[in-house]
C-alpha cells in the first residue's frame, strides 16, 4: 500500500518515539518510585538494542536481546 507523503515525513521525523513506546512493557507495582525506575530500565533496555541492531551485521530480536541481557545479568548475581 502506498504511503502519502505526510505519513512517510512523519514517520522519518518520529525518530523511534512509536517504536519506544511498543516495545515498553506496562508494569504496575504498589510502590509510586516502581514504576519510574521499571520504565528507566526498559527505556535503557531498547536503547541499547537500537545501538546493538546498527553495530551487528545480523542483529538480535528485541526478544532475544532482551533474554540475552537477563540471562547475563542473573549470571552475575548467581
């Protein structure tokens, strides 16, 4: 389906902002301070995946990055 160019200058000039937002998981805690610090993480979280998917050749998934990144930090505190 073609695209109007407005859609697809806006879609340029977003800069991830959709993307950020699909990728956010929603966590609700009790605690007011649970969810900045949940978001700040996520938010590092699909950052880090957007450098990894420009500096590998055969990226991960979000999916999988996100795996990768939870495995490695458990084998930390093991």
């Amino acid at each position: 389906m073609k695209q109007s160019h407005l859609i697809q200058a806006y879609i340029s000039g977003m800069g991830g902002v959709d993307l950020l937002d699909s990728l956010l998981a929603t966590i609700r805690g009790k605690k007011w301070y649970w969810p900045l610090f949940a978001n700040a993480i996520n938010v590092a979280t699909v950052a880090a995946w957007g450098i990894h998917c420009k500096v590998e050749q055969r990226p991960l998934s979000h999916l999988e990055f996100q795996r990768q990144v939870t495995m490695f930090a458990a084998s930390r505190n093991a």
